[in-house]
C-alpha cells in the first residue's frame, strides 16, 4: 500500500465529514408523523418511505464498486453527495406518497448507498494494519451524523415545518458530502501478497468470492446481525410501552439510548477487534444479543431490564455493521473491498426488510425474538468456526499430505478399509 501518512489523515477528516453527512438519513422517523399532519396521509404509508430508502442503499453498494472504477472514487462521492442533497431538496415540494417514494425513497437511498461503501472501503485500504479501528470512526461518523441531526432537523421542522426542513437539510448534506469529497484520496492497492495467521492471502474477485463457501456464511451472520438490530429500532418504544410497561414518554427515551449505543459500539468493538480478533468479536456480539432478546421474550420486564436489553442488542448492532467490512478485507481481499462487500452488505437491506415480514407472519415481538436468537446462536457457531478461504485451503492441503504421508509408511501388502 502507497499511503502518506500526513495525507491519509486528511482523507479521515474527509471520509468523517461525508459519513456524518450520509448518516442524517436516519432521522427520518421524525419526518412521519408531521407529513400526516400536513398531507393526511395514513402513517404506515409514510412510514415505508424508510423501508425503500434502506433498500435503495443497500441495492446500491452493488454498483458501487463499478462506478468508481468508471468516475474514480472523488468524483463519484462528490455526484452522490449533489444527487443526495438535490432529493432531498426536492422533496420540500412534493404532494403525493408516489413522489416521495421515488425522491426521498429510492434517489437518496441509492445516493447514500453509493457514497457510504465506497468511502467507507476507500479509507479501510488506506490503513490495513488497523482495519477494524479505521472502520470503527467512518461508520460511528455515520451513526454520529444521525445523532447530531435529530436535533438539527427536529428543530427546523419545529420553526419553519416538515417541507420546508428537506429543503434546508438537503442544502446543509450536499455541502458536507460535497466538501468531505474534496479532501478524499483514493488509495492505491499494491499487489503484493499480505500474511495472515501465517497463512498467504490473496485479493479475490466478486466471482472468485461467489464461489467460496465462506461468503455465504458471512451473509447469514451479516443477515442475522442487521435483522436483529434494525427490527430493534423499528419497534422499540413500542415494545417499552406494550411489554415493559412503559409511559409513552419514558418509553421513547429509548430511541435516544438506541442511538448512543450504538454509535459507541462502532467504535469501542471496532478498536478491539484488531487486539483480540474480529470473528471472536462478533461471536460475542452475536452471543449478547441471544441473550438479550431471549430475556426480553421470556422474562417479565422493568425498567431497568428493558434498557439493559436494549443497550445490549444496539451495542453488538453498531460492533457488528463495523467489523464486517474489516472482516470482508481479511477473508477476500482490499483490492475489491466495495465490490465484495457491496454483495455481503445485501444482508442489509434483506434484515431490513425480514424483522418486519416475519413479526406479521408469526404474530408479534416473542416469536419474532424467539426467531432472532436461533439465527444469532447458529450464526455464533459459524463465526467460531469459519476460517478465510486460504486458512481453509492450507489446512486441507495439510490433511491430504498427512493421509499421502500415512499410506507411503504403510507397508506392502497392508490392506486398506
């Protein structure tokens, strides 16, 4: 890897600022309820505008990786940032749900998607020696940025109302990601073979990827670990009301909880899994959230109880988001990380979309948690036992030697089986 160091701390602040922009879409709850009050619409039409805007971002990263190579990395994040900041302003004038679909919905979500997988990956090759920690401040930048503007945009639509606030919100994104962009480097990957647990890695393609057993398993954990996460924070004042009990206010208090949980879990599971192993990191993060969500479908709740359960599951949410792009590098590669982690990150927008799909099929919060924690138990299992595509090969080409090995010291005449 070519990197300068002065420069490589100019894209951090760059890649922060851009981050923090992208991650203001996560404020949209605040925007429903004042939408059906101006226009009458009913609030779970609104409300499925969140639902297309994730899966725009995570359709997204599919295309990401291509277009860099086609624009370069600058140039791509500083369109996405203009397109974001144009739909969002845009969307200050729309009258009917179709329109919003489209501009707030699908334009700002395939916007996002672009500018978050490519800077994101962008800045984990500018520091290989400490993936987990780097991706750790891009995506708690992320979570930092939605944070920051719930307040900001709770206040606009407070003093000038809800239209009027895309306008203002979409002028204040361009310029953070539009700025952010001009301090982004692209880095340059050196193609030269990298040692891991003493074992040679090489930098794999999306097809070379594909064909692998350990990138279907890395979805499956991926796919667990957002669906757990993501359902938590569609329905988590409503599970302080209906389940612990909860004043509407108090309840509510946990949305604000959610947030700094989870950004904190971006950046404190991120750091150490570069001291103590990122599959080890998200096998305890898994392991948490199984017991979290157990205890919320079995154990009768108070107010402690509830909040202790779901500090618990946003932490290992936020640790989990974070560490799959460092993992994604280790197992196939730097050289491809937007693309081969474009097809990982599809588990985002799936667990999206099945937290909701599964607690209308089978009734409710319990059998849904009921569902969660089977998948975080397996997903545990695989993340304490899967091992990169290389460490795999090493190890099989070590068994057939040590097999060779044992038939060559046999002696003539000994039968087999």
């Amino acid at each position: 890897m070519k990197t300068n160091s002065g420069n490589r701390w100019l894209v951090v602040l760059g890649t922060i600022i851009v981050q923090m922009g992208l991650g203001t879409i996560y404020t949209w709850s605040l925007f429903n309820q004042p939408l059906v009050d101006r226009f009458g619409w009913n609030l779970s039409s609104v409300a499925i505008t969140f639902s297309i805007t994730s899966f725009a971002l995570a359709f997204a990263t599919l295309f990401a990786g291509k277009l860099q190579d086609k624009w370069g990395l600058r140039r791509l994040i500083l369109c996405a940032g203009v397109v974001l900041g144009a739909g969002l302003m845009l969307s200050s004038q729309v009258t009917s749900l179709s329109l919003l679909y489209i501009l707030a919905g699908i334009v700002v979500g395939f916007a996002d998607g672009t500018a978050y997988i490519t800077s994101l990956s962008n800045l984990i090759k500018w520091f290989p020696e400490k993936k987990g920690l780097i991706s750790g401040i891009s995506v708690g930048a992320y979570g930092t940025g939605s944070l920051i503007f719930k307040y900001i945009n709770g206040s606009l639509i407070q003093s000038v109302g809800v239209s009027q606030t895309f306008l203002y919100w979409g002028m204040i994104v361009l310029i953070m990601i539009v700025g952010g962009s001009f301090l982004v480097r692209e880095a340059v990957v050196v193609n030269k073979p990298s040692v891991q647990n003493g074992v040679v890695q090489r930098d794999y393609t999306v097809k070379e990827m594909l064909r692998t057993k350990q990138a279907y398993l890395l979805f499956v954990m991926f796919f667990t670990a957002c669906m757990s996460g993501l359902y938590l924070i569609g329905v988590v004042k409503d599970i302080g009301v209906r389940m612990a009990g909860l004043d509407v206010a108090t309840a509510a208090n946990a949305v604000a909880m959610v947030a700094i949980f989870n950004t904190a879990g971006r950046i404190i599971l991120g750091a150490l899994s570069d001291k103590v192993g990122r599959l080890k990191v998200v096998a305890g993060a898994l392991l948490t959230t199984a017991v979290a969500v157990t205890v919320l479908s079995l154990v009768p709740l108070n107010y402690g109880l509830f909040f202790a359960c779901v500090a618990g599951i946003a932490f290992c949410f936020g640790g989990n988001i974070t560490v799959f792009p460092a993992i994604v590098a280790d197992f196939f590669g730097l050289k491809n990380q937007s693309k081969n982690y474009g097809i990982v990150y599809q588990g985002f927008g799936l667990g999206a979309l099945a937290g909701s799909f599964i607690a209308a099929l089978l009734g409710g919060f319990i059998p849904t948690f009921t569902t969660i924690a089977v998948l975080c138990v397996v997903s545990f299992l695989i993340a304490l036992t899967i091992r990169t595509p290389e460490q795999g090969k090493g190890k099989l080409l070590s068994e057939r030697k040590k097999n060779t090995n044992s038939v060559r010291s046999m002696k003539p005449g000994t039968k087999l089986g």
